[in-house]
C-alpha cells in the first residue's frame, strides 16, 4: 500500500483535547490532538451522523457531542459496543507541517 501524504494544518494549529475539520481528497475528517498524538477519524459519527468536530477529546476517546458515544482516537472502535468504528487515518508530522495519509488505516 502506497502511502499519499497531505499537508492538512501547521503544528499548534489544534490544541491539546481539541479537534478541528479538515478534508482530504473529499474525505471530511476530524483532525485532534490526544495528549501528544494526532488522530484522523472520519468527521461524522457512525451513530446519527454527529459531527466529531464539536465533539470533545478525553482519555484516549473521542466523544461524539449528540449522544456521547466514545471511540477510541487510535483504533476508532467504540467504548462499549465494538462493532461499531470510525474510519481512522494515519497522521504524521514532518517539521511544522501535519499530514494525513487518505488511505484507510488498518484496522487492529
């Protein structure tokens, strides 16, 4: 699997526990910062259709604003029911520059 990075934000330009919007090659994701680790999930919930992006981070979890539903800012598994999941991203940072990687990550 090739990977196709893009240039989504600048460093700083999402804060410890937020998440902001971002889209890659028409993909709508949720950009945040879990402690000191990017994540990218898909921007809506899997649920109603909550937008992620007003949602909260909090100890490794995404919480969708709706009706709180907690995945996991690593696998995009949910807290409690694990057949349901967000598509995750793979995120890097290469100087100043945040990338994300368009092709599903792997689940595991």
């Amino acid at each position: 699997m090739s990977e196709q990075w893009r240039a989504v934000a600048k460093v700083g330009a999402v804060k410890p526990g937020d998440v902001i919007p971002v889209t890659v090659d028409g993909l709508e994701l949720a950009l945040g910062l879990d402690g000191e680790r990017y994540f990218a999930v898909q921007r809506r919930c899997v649920h109603r259709g909550g937008d992620l992006t007003e949602g909260i981070v909090s100890r490794g979890h995404i919480i969708c604003p709706n009706h709180a539903w907690r995945f996991s800012t690593a696998t995009g598994r949910h807290a409690d029911a694990s057949e349901y999941c967000l598509a995750t991203y793979s995120v890097r940072v290469v100087g100043d520059t945040i990338e994300i990687d368009p092709q599903l990550k792997e689940s595991t």
